[in-house]
C-alpha cells in the first residue's frame, strides 16, 4: 500500500473516531472526498486496521450514541441528528440491533439508577 493509501486511512479513522456521523462516514462519501474507489478504500482500511470501516464506524456511532444519552440532556431527536440518522426512528431501530433497548429505555434506566442510589 502506498503512503498517499496510508495516510488516507489515518485521516478516515481520525474521523471515524472524533466525528462519528453515519452520513459523513458512508463509503460512497469517503470515496468522492478522497477521489478514491469505494473498494480501495474498503480494502486498505482492512488492511491497516484489520477491521472493516463500516464495522469500525457503527461501532463508534453507538459508542457516542450512549456517551450523550448518558452524559447530556439533549433529545433522542437532536443526539439522532448529530449521528447523522436521517429520522429518529431509523436510530432507534439500530441502537435497539445493537443494544437491544431502545434509547428511551436506557435514560429510563439511568434515571432509575439515579434514584436509587
């Protein structure tokens, strides 16, 4: 790989890990802003990284997902459009995949631990 590829994946991962957005973060948007093929830049991230992008990248919009449902009082509408969703609904409905409850259910939950403590 060469270091232009190189470096390229250190910019994306950069940017995977401090603006998880799942808009930014899409293959096809990746590639035009790189002026790269979506499979060079699938391929060369793997390689470097030894984890798919797309795994990479959902994995760090959850994380942040959680982080500002826990630690903010911003609206499950506004966090879902800071990650980049284009509804609520469809943030819902992944946070639920992985984490199997919804975004409501988990602030129920730090609220009860709250109050319980």
């Amino acid at each position: 790989m060469s270091a232009y590829h190189t470096d390229t994946m250190l910019i994306i991962l950069r940017k995977i890990v401090l603006l998880p957005n799942i808009q930014y973060l899409k293959l096809s948007a990746l590639a035009q802003k790189h002026y790269l093929s979506t499979k060079t830049i699938a391929r060369n991230f793997s390689a470097c990284f030894d984890i798919p992008l797309s795994n990479l990248a959902h994995e760090q919009i959850m994380k942040q997902a959680i982080w500002l449902l826990l630690t903010t009082d911003k609206t499950i509408e506004n966090i879902s459009d800071e990650l980049g969703y284009s509804t609520r609904n469809n943030f819902t409905q992944q946070f639920k995949r992985v984490y199997s409850l919804t975004p409501d259910a988990l602030r129920r939950l730090k609220r009860a631990t709250r109050s319980n403590a």
